[in-house]
C-alpha cells in the first residue's frame, strides 16, 4: 500500500500538481503527529523533526519546480521511510503495562476489559489507588498531583496517558 501511494506521487507526470499535493498532504501528515504526540505528552519526539524536515523540502521542491528548476531527488523515499517508521514511532509501550494492570487489579481478562472502566463492578476507589501504585511501581515513574482526578484514572486511555506522562517527566528530570 505505501509503494502505490508513493509511486502515484514518484509517476505524476506534472511535477507541479504532484508536488502542490504532496506539500499539502505531508503538511497534514505532519500536523497530525504533532497533535498525536502532544496529546500523548511526547511533542519533542525525533520523529517529528524528520517530518517536519519532510515537509520543509517537499514544499522547496515545489517552489523550486514552479518556477522551472530540477526537482531535488528522494523526497518519496523519504516519505516512504517516514510512513513506515511511524508505526514504531507512535507505538505506546506503556499501554500493554497499564492494560495487564488493570487487568490483574479488576480481575477482568485484558481482551474483555471495556475503554469506561467504572462500568466494571469491581472498579471501586480501592482498585483505583492499587493501580495507580502498580503503575508507578512497574513503570519507576510518579504520576503528576492533577493527574490524580477521576476523570484521568476511569479509563484505559486515560491512565496510559498519565503513565506516558509520568514516564516522559521522570526522564526528563534524569537527563
């Protein structure tokens, strides 16, 4: 699939009209990972900053070709590589752990745990404080005082994004 969509773009006889789609499609590839990241608590991944580099010479690329000039070579490569490194780029290690927590604490298979969590009838405030113990233990990471409220631990998305940001800051205290 990444080698169709990218050899549409490498084959596109007119080089502008390719790369005027291009600049706008890996400007909103792009702004869709930062949004991703910083939902995440992640917005300085490195990964981002190959995208936004992407971006900046696809976009050069087309100015350079509207007015005539030779189009720099590999940009599809590179957006080729940036596609398929996403999929390790934006994969969570952290959510397995919280999910096989959660898990255990609720006595609920991990397949079968539902996203709301407070429709689990053994999800009561004593579980919730044993996670979130569990979690910082396993993860050597301490969640945030505002990311002890209902409304951050009453869901497995929800937790996996306080733990990601528990991790990211007990990192960046320990650089």
């Amino acid at each position: 699939m990444l080698d169709r969509y990218t050899a549409a773009y490498q084959r596109c006889p007119d080089r502008t009209t390719a790369l005027g789609q291009l600049t706008l499609e890996t400007w909103l590839l792009l702004r869709q990972r930062q949004l991703h990241a910083a939902y995440r608590g992640t917005p300085d991944l490195p990964h981002l900053r190959e995208w936004a580099a992407l971006t900046e010479a696809v976009f050069l690329a087309y100015r350079r070709v509207e007015r005539g000039r030779a189009e720099p070579p590999g940009l599809t490569a590179r957006l080729r590589d940036l596609l398929e490194r996403d999929r390790t780029a934006f994969t969570d290690p952290v959510r397995p752990v919280v999910t096989r927590i959660v898990s255990d604490v609720l006595g609920v298979p991990a397949s079968r745990l539902p996203e709301d969590l407070t429709t689990t009838p053994t999800f009561t405030s004593f579980s919730v404080v044993e996670i979130v113990e569990r979690i910082e233990r396993e993860l050597n990471a301490e969640f945030a005082a505002e990311d002890i409220v209902p409304e951050h631990l009453n869901s497995i998305s929800e937790l996996t994004a306080a733990a990601d940001r528990a991790v990211a800051d007990h990192a960046g205290r320990t650089r």
